[in-house]
C-alpha cells in the first residue's frame, strides 16, 4: 500500500516536472527560433515559425500513436518528428551563433530544446506503455543490457520474436533456454554432434527458426500423421461417395439401355409381322411363275437331251478306238518301265550295303565314345558321393556344435532372468521401503520425483549420465528440460549421502 502511495507520489511529481519543462523549453526555443527568423528575414513570419515547428513534432506524434493504436502504424511518421527535433535542437545551437565559435553558446541554447524533445518523447512512451499498443499490442523488447552484453545473440532472440510475433521476451528467455538443454542433451547421447541425431529428435533445433518450443517441435511427427490420416480418411469417403454416384449413373444408364431396347424390339416385332407378310404374298406370286417356266425349262431340256444322246453315242464309238489305241501303248510303257525298275532296285542295293558299312563304323565309334562318357560320369558321380558324404559330416559335427551352444545360451538366459528377477525383487522391496519413508517425512511430489530419479541412478551404477533423460521423462510423465533438472538434483541428493533408505 505504501509503494503504491509513493508510486503515485513519482508519477504526479513527474507529470507536473514534466510539463513544467515543456513549457520551459517551448519558451525558449520559442524566443531562440523567433530571433533567428528575424535574423534570416523572415519578417512577421517569425513568430509563427517556432510554434510550427515545435507543434509540427506534438501532431506528427500523436498522429503516430493514433495509427498505431487502429492497427495501421506509419513508421515514417516517427522518422519525421525525429529530424524536425534534431532541426530543432539545430536551430537553438545556430540562434548563439557560428557553432563552433561559441561552444558554449550553442550548448545552452540547445539543451532547452533537448529537454522539449526529452519530455515529449518520454510522455509518448508512457502513453505506448498505458495502452499497449506498440508494434503489436504490448509486444516485449530485448532489454538494453542484453544488447550490451550479448548483441549477437540478443539480434538473432529479436530477430525471431519479431518474425514468430513472441510478444513476451520472459517466453523469448525460456524457449532459448529449452533448446540449449535440448541441445546438450542431444550431443551428450550422440557423441558431441547433434546432427547425428534421428530426423525427429533435431526437429526443435531445426524448427528454432518457427518460434516452436522443445515440445512443439517434438510433437510435430505426431501431428503430421494425424493430419495425414485424416486426410486418408476424407479421401476414401470422398472415393466412396464418388463410387456410390457412379454407380447409380450406371444403374440409370443400363435402365434406360433396357427401355431402349424393349422398344427397338416391340418395333422389329411388328417389323416383322409387316416383312411377314409382304414375303407371303411374294412369294405365292414367285411360286406360280417358277411353274410355269418350270414346265417350259422340262420341254426344252427334253428335245436338247435327244440331240445329246446322238452326239453322246458318236462320241462313245470314238473314245472305244482311242482306248484300245492307248492300252497297246501303255503295255509297251509298262514293260520298259519295269525294266528300268528291276536296274534301279539292283543299283540302290548296292549303296544301301555301302551306307549300310559306314553306318556299322560310326555306331562302333559312338558307343566307344559312349563307353568313355559313362565312364568319366561314374567317376564325377564317385567324387561327388564322397564330397557330400564329407559335408554331411562336417555338417552333423556342425549341429552337433550348435545345439550344446543353443544349450548353453538356454541355460545361460535363465540364469540371466533368475538373476533379473532377483534384482526386480530386490529393487521392489527398496522402492517400497523408500516410498514408505517418504510418505512418513512427508515429502513434496518434487521431492519424491527427485528421489525416485535418485534411486533410478543408484541402480544403474551410481553414474547420473548412465540414466537417459528419455527414460526419467517417460517414468516421471514430464518433459525433457523437467527431466534434465531432476536428474540435477538427484545427483546432488545422491552427493549428499542418500540413500534409498532415507527420506
């Protein structure tokens, strides 16, 4: 309540002090400018050359809070007051005289000015300040010791708190720090290069430059699959729906084929009837007249069969002649013939007895090489016998070798898991002892969080670092900057003397 008091003390103090030296300072700029325009022969114009400069840096920057606060800022704006006060300042300093003849001259004529200006620009910020309206409603900047101490590093926290819209430089402060954490972590596990790293781990540093935290980024893949399968989702009812509608196209399609054809039918069937008929009667007509020409054909054809029968007899008598003409020639042919049969048959059983020797030769030569080729494959098949009854061996010695291995790899296990299990009783009874003696100093779930992590790193050696920040997340439910600071303390709880015993 007394802080209150005397904030509200300083605040009317420097509103009123405030405005005193405004006044103090308009005047005399106002008396320094008038003179001067006298001086530069301005005439009566002198007068009111001060009060528009001077009045001209007030507008152009409540101009500038006004834009500001409807969402359309003008930079430029701000730029112009700011060279009308260095005009200003200019203008009292030149009002001495020459400026470098009378230094001190022109440093008493220009410190009114400064502190118009002072006073002005202070009131603007005090109104940005009230109404949280400055390049975003509010938005944080760097602080000034940042950039003294750390300008590289402060450029590039503005740099993205500017294209990330961070308006909070406390929010600013921790992602930078959860991504440090992040960092070491990550080289700690991957032998000093983060960049050995899966694709999904490094995406909190790679996505630095979105203003996404650890977390963000880390839930990034998830997100990514989640859009991706609702994307699928709406494919395939988008596919269903597209099915379904092209179906009933062709439902209404095959319909209307069906339509179609019953009446292309129905017409071809009184086509029919009509065709039908016009063939009847045609054809009764078609029927009478093959009669009648059928009765004048078999008058013709008679009178020219009796004209062939002549011609058919004369012809008979000749074609006896040439007959027994050309059976006396065929005789004489076929005896000739028979001869030259009986000389050819003699011939060609002399080359048969011939082939028949060379053919006998060659049989004899393949059934040697026959002899020999068989003879060569017993032998590949011997050697072949003898080298696979060698595997076999070899092989049956093999197994034998594998199954007293899988034996003693078997018996080797189960000791292994009767060893485990032991270990998993052992370690349950300590955690329930602990638990226990938590429960009676009545901890905070922190301090049990710590002990447990504690207890986690006593059982795999007693080394903080032989703990992966990945498991102690996972068994506490935090995220892995959290993990990073219990483990912290566990190993400091555990330098102290803990012990699982203990709460």
């Amino acid at each position: 309540m007394a802080s209150d008091k005397l904030m509200l003390g300083v605040a009317i103090l420097a509103a009123v002090g405030g405005a005193a030296l405004a006044g103090i300072g308009f005047s005399g700029s106002y008396t320094a400018l008038k003179d001067l325009g006298f001086k530069h022969s301005f005439g009566d114009f002198s007068y009111a050359f001060p009060i528009g400069v001077d009045a001209g840096i007030v507008a152009l920057l409540a101009m500038d809070l006004h834009l500001i606060r409807k969402g359309a800022p003008a930079p430029w704006l701000r730029l112009l007051a700011h060279t009308f006060t260095a005009a200003t300042i200019y203008f009292n300093a030149a009002s001495a005289g020459p400026l470098l003849k009378n230094p001190t001259g022109t440093a008493m004529h220009a410190v009114i000015p400064v502190m118009f200006v002072a006073v002005v620009e202070a009131g603007r910020r005090l109104v940005i300040r009230i109404t949280r309206i400055e390049a975003g409603h509010g938005r944080d900047a760097v602080p000034l010791h940042r950039w003294i101490l750390a300008p590289w590093p402060a450029f590039r926290m503005y740099r993205r708190m500017r294209l990330n819209g961070i308006s909070s430089y406390d929010r600013a402060v921790e992602l930078e720090r959860e991504r440090l954490v992040y960092r070491v972590m990550l080289e700690r596990d991957h032998d000093g290069d983060w960049h050995k790293a899966p694709a999904d781990q490094q995406l909190p540093l790679t996505m630095e430059r979105f203003g996404l935290g650890v977390d963000e980024a880390l839930a990034l893949p998830a997100e990514a699959d989640e859009r991706a399968r609702l994307r699928a989702e709406r494919t395939a009812a988008f596919d269903a729906e597209a099915t379904t509608r092209a179906e009933a196209r062709a439902a209404e399609l095959e319909i209307s084929k069906l339509r179609t054809a019953g009446r292309v039918e129905a017409a071809g069937y009184e086509v029919g009837a009509e065709t039908a008929t016009a063939k009847a009667h045609a054809h009764a007509r078609t029927a009478a007249a093959g009669r009648e020409a059928e009765a004048a054909e078999r008058l013709d054809q008679a009178t020219e069969e009796l004209a062939a029968a002549a011609t058919e007899q004369e012809a008979a008598d000749a074609r006896l002649r040439a007959a027994e003409t050309d059976r006396a020639a065929a005789e004489a042919e076929k005896a000739a013939a028979e001869t030259r049969a009986r000389t050819a048959e003699t011939e060609r059983t002399a080359a048969d007895d011939e082939q028949a020797k060379a053919e006998g030769e060659e049989a004899t030569q393949a059934a040697r090489l026959r002899t020999a080729e068989t003879a060569k494959r017993a032998a590949e098949v011997e050697e072949g016998a003898a080298e696979a009854a060698k595997r076999k061996a070899e092989a049956d010695r093999d197994t034998a070798a594998a199954r007293r291995a899988q034996a003693e790899h078997e018996e080797t296990e189960r000791a292994a898991r009767a060893r485990a299990a032991e270990a998993r009783e052992r370690a349950a009874e300590t955690e329930l002892r602990a638990v226990e003696a938590e429960d009676a100093a009545r901890l905070t779930p922190a301090a049990r969080a710590t002990r447990r992590v504690a207890r986690m790193i006593l059982t795999a050696g007693g080394t903080p670092e032989a703990v992966t920040l990945q498991s102690i997340a996972e068994t506490l439910d935090v995220s892995l900057a959290t993990a990073s600071g219990r483990r912290t303390e566990a190993a400091e709880l555990i330098a102290s003397g803990y012990t699982p015993h203990a709460a």
